[in-house]
C-alpha cells in the first residue's frame, strides 16, 4: 500500500513539475564521484592509436647500419639474379617446356616476390637511418608473403604429385599431366592463396593497435604483431593458425606419401640412367621442401623476441633471404637440364658477343 501511494505521490509530482529531489551527499562522496568520472574520460582521452611501427634496429652506429643495408642489397641482387636467370633458362630453352620446369619456372618467381616484399624496405632503411614503416606498408607486406608462401607450398604439394606420376606410371603421365591440367593447377594456387592471405591480413589488422608500435624484428613479422595486437584479435588469428597447421599437415603427409612412393619406385629401378635421372630431378624438389619446413618451423616455433638482438636478425634472414637465395644454387648444381640449358644460353651469349665484336672491329 505504501509503494501504491509513493508511485501516486510521484506522478503528481510530475504532472505539476515538481522537480525530485538529490540525495543528500557529503563533499567527500561528490568529490569521489568528480575524479572517477574525470578518471573514465582521460582513460579515453589516453588511448593511443599508432599508425605506423618503429623496426629493429640492431645497429648500433650509423657505419653499421649502412654495412647491413649494403649486405642486404648484395643478397637481394644475388636472388634477383638466381631466380630471374632460371626463369629466363626456362622460357627461353625449347627443351624445358614441360609441366615440371613450368612449375619450376612459378617457384622461382614466388622466391623472387617474397624475397622482394621484405629486403628492398630493409635495404632503404638502413642506408636511410630510418626505423619507421606505416601501417599500411606493413599490411601489405603481411599480405604479400603469405599469398607468395601460400602458393609456393601449393606448388610444392602439385610438383610432388606430378613427379609422382612421371616416375610411377609413366606410360599415363602425357594423359594425365596435361597442359590444361598444369594451367588449372597453378590457377588454383594462386586463388587459395590471395583467399587464405586476405582471411589472415584482415583479421590481424581489424581492430586498431593500441598497446605499442614496437616491433622487435626488421620486418613486419606476423609474431611481433600478434605480440602488439589485441587480445580479441589474438583469439581469432590463434584459430587461423590452427587451421592453418591442420590443412598444412595434411599437404606434408601428401607430399611425404608422394616421395616415399617415388624412391621406392627408384630403387626397383634396373637401369641405372633412369635411376639417375629420377635422382637429379626429385632431389632438388625436396631439398627445396626439407628447407622450407626447416626455415618455417624456425618461424613458428622459435620465442617471439621482446627485445632487439643479432640472434632475432640472423633467424629472420634464415628463414626470409636464405631460401630464395639458395633456390636457384640447387636447382643449377642438382638438375642436370637446367646446368645443360645454362650452358647452352651462356655459349649462345659468347657467340652473339663475339659476332658482334667482329662487326664492330
């Protein structure tokens, strides 16, 4: 009954305009209440938004940093001209038009591409003595190496299925490997990995950078920016990457069954020749794939580094120069067709050199 005449007493109240009366407080419970509410905006007004990421810098003097920048030049001028040399044995050789350096001839630009979207920013901030890379510039460069990275393990997987069928059933490989066959695989490469790059760059730039700008590695490396990155984000990217893991295992046991299948076939092999011939064009394939896993489990599982030091540079180059650098080295020493079609360019070189020589004099 008392409410009923409380909630009347209040209507009218209202009608009448009657203002309510505020509680009685003490000065003390209204500063209290001032600071907390002053206390809630400048939480607010403190958070910071970066734009933009501040690398490592191991240097520790200006002749240091541009020592790096000109041995980072040299390796990238050393991948450059590997990867573009083998693609250009490739096309030009009539010899190599086959699925199997065609798929090559796509690993060899991928080298190029990822080794291309870290080393040259690197090489200019250190001859610069500049730290900095912007938000953007560091998005696209996450998203660049994964598509790159992506596709090349794709191409690894189709190259291990296309030895498979030139060793294993031979007589059905010209019905089975065919032009078009080649042309839909690489296509499909391609498109699973700008899908699975776009998925993984939008989840770790989707939610802005709040907790520092630091990133303790030269180049815009996804641990670091899971380090610096939400908590929200984390989760979700923690879920990618166990996809990730999961479809990657299955690509290695396919890959695995492949190469066992073809040594095994190898070694019931009577003919020496052919023996051979399996051996020099399956070994570079794998020793390419032992170093892509060795290189990205030393990525994956190695400690996210808190703090700058020569150990976090020299991991990175292993696992981000080294295997575009070395790529085009084993093909030319292991692969007997691709050492011969390089023979074969450089003594046209020599010949066209000397013609022209003789027209000049």
């Amino acid at each position: 009954m008392s409410r009923e005449l409380q909630k009347t007493e209040a209507e009218s109240r209202s009608q009448h305009g009657w203002k309510e009366e505020e509680p009685h407080r003490t000065c003390t419970e209204k500063s209290q209440l001032k600071h907390r509410d002053h206390g809630r905006w400048a939480d607010m007004d403190n958070l910071t938004i970066f734009t933009e990421f501040l690398l490592m810098d191991v240097a520790g003097s200006r002749e240091l940093q541009v020592l790096q920048g000109v041995l980072f030049l040299v390796i990238y001028l050393g991948a450059l001209t590997g990867n573009l040399v083998t693609v250009t044995v490739i096309v030009t050789d009539t010899r190599l038009h086959s699925p199997m350096y065609f798929f090559i001839s796509n690993v060899a630009l991928l080298d190029l591409g990822s080794i291309s979207v870290v080393v040259p920013k690197t090489v200019v901030n250190s001859l610069m003595g500049s730290k900095t890379i912007s938000l953007q510039e560091c998005a696209a460069q996450i998203f660049l190496y994964l598509l790159f990275a992506e596709v090349e393990i794709a191409l690894l997987v189709v190259m291990s299925y296309d030895r498979y069928v030139a060793i294993c059933h031979p007589l059905h490989y010209g019905l089975i490997i065919t032009p078009s066959l080649c042309s839909q695989a690489t296509a499909g490469c391609w498109a699973s990995g700008l899908v699975y790059s776009a998925v993984h760059t939008g989840a770790l730039f989707r939610l802005p950078f709040t907790k520092t700008n630091a990133i303790q590695q030269y180049f815009c490396d996804i641990p670091q920016i899971l380090r610096i990155s939400s908590s929200d984000v984390q989760v979700s990217e923690f879920a990618i990457i166990f996809l990730s893991v999961c479809l990657g295992l299955v690509c290695f046991a396919f890959m695995f069954v492949s190469y066992v299948n073809i040594f095994s076939t190898v070694l019931k092999t009577r003919s020496g020749e052919a023996r051979n011939k399996a051996v020099s064009t399956c070994t570079p394939q794998l020793v390419i794939l032992l170093l892509f896993l060795i290189s990205g489990s030393v990525a994956a599982l190695g400690p996210v580094a808190k703090k700058s030091s020569l150990h976090n540079l020299l991991t990175a180059v292993f696992y981000v120069v080294l295997p575009p650098f070395v790529n085009p080295i084993i093909y030319c020493l292991r692969n007997r067709e691709i050492n011969a079609a390089l023979q074969r360019m450089l003594n046209r070189f020599s010949e066209l050199q000397s013609k022209i020589f003789k027209t000049i004099t």
